[in-house]
C-alpha cells in the first residue's frame, strides 16, 4: 500500500509540474511534430495499403530503403540516400508536397501501391530522388508495374499530375517499363 502511495505522489507531483510549466513544456517534449514532412511521414507509415520495397534494385543498404526514409523523417532527420547513388549517402528531407501526393494516391484515389524507392537507389545524375521530391511506385492494386501485367499504371500517372506532380514517368520511357516515377516541382 505504502508504494502505491508513493507512486501515486509521484505521479500528481509531475503532472502539476507539466500543468504550471504549460504549453511551452508540451512543445518542448514534442518539436517534431512542428514538421509538416514529419507529420505526413507518421500518416503515411500508420495507412493500410501502402507497402514498401524490402531490397533496392542494386545494392544492399537497410538504412536507405523507402521505409526507412519514413520512419527517419518521421522522427525528425533527413532521409538517407544510398551509398552508391550521386547523393554518396548524404541525407536528404523529403518534401511535403511529394508525401502529401503518396497519401492522396491511397486515400484519394484509392490505391494500394508498394514503394520502391525515395531517396534510396541510383537515379539520373541529377535526379530530383536526391533532393527527395520523388517517389518511385513498382506495385500498383498488387500487380507488379508493366506493360502486360494488368497494372493500372497510365490512371495511376495521371493521379500523381492531379495531385500536382511534374514530371511522371512510366512503361515507354526509358528505363521505366517495371516502374513508375511521380516527381513534384521545386519552390522556386
Ligand atoms: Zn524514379
């Protein structure tokens, strides 16, 4: 009995403590949720029906896959490139814009889609993968991303430009026939 007291004294003594020092406390204990990437990024991870790729195309590197990259910018730090892309390993943000667009493709648009790559792999020179403003997509409704699978990958491209996606590529362009590649704009 004489613990349960005390632990019951502890606990009302820290939460006056919280109570007096207020919102400023709260925000301290809290500063990643003041990122709008952060945010998305948590949202994203918590959505059924979006997966992720559990091996890049060319190398091994747990720490650059597309889950990764989520959980780390979901925890406030950039996502990791891949060692062997341009970036050299560099980490990198991702843009709230691009994030925005692949929680739309699920809750928008309805899609069940498995992510193959954000700022992970090797890309273009280039490529707006380094500056963390693409997603790549090879499974879409569960079908792989091809010409003759059945994927709806051409209403899928078109999602990514309605949620304001620039350039988007896929089966016909080179070096897209297994994949598709949603790339949203720059700020300036
Ligand atoms: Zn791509």
């Amino acid at each position: 009995m004489r613990h349960t007291r005390l632990s019951t004294t502890a606990i009302a003594t820290a939460a006056a403590i919280a109570l007096a020092a207020g919102p400023a406390a709260a925000h301290t204990t809290q500063p990643r949720t003041s990122s709008a990437a952060a945010r998305l990024a948590r949202e994203i991870l918590n959505t059924k029906g979006i997966s992720y790729a559990t091996a890049h195309v060319e190398h091994q590197d747990a720490a650059s896959l597309p889950r990764q990259n989520l959980l780390d910018t979901a925890n406030g730090r950039p996502a990791k490139t891949s060692p062997w892309g341009h970036a050299h390993g560099a980490r990198v943000g991702l843009d709230p814009r691009m994030l925005n667009g692949v929680l739309k493709l699920r809750n928008q648009y309805h899609y069940t889609f498995t992510i193959s790559e954000f700022v992970g792999g090797r890309h273009s020179p280039n490529s707006a993968h380094y500056k963390g403003r693409v997603v790549d997509v090879n499974y879409i409704n569960g079908k792989h991303v091809g010409k003759r699978t059945g994927a709806p990958y051409r209403a899928f491209m078109a999602a990514c430009r309605n949620l304001g996606a620039n350039l988007v590529l896929g089966p016909g362009d080179a070096n897209h026939d297994t994949h598709v590649h949603c790339q949203w704009p720059t700020h300036h």
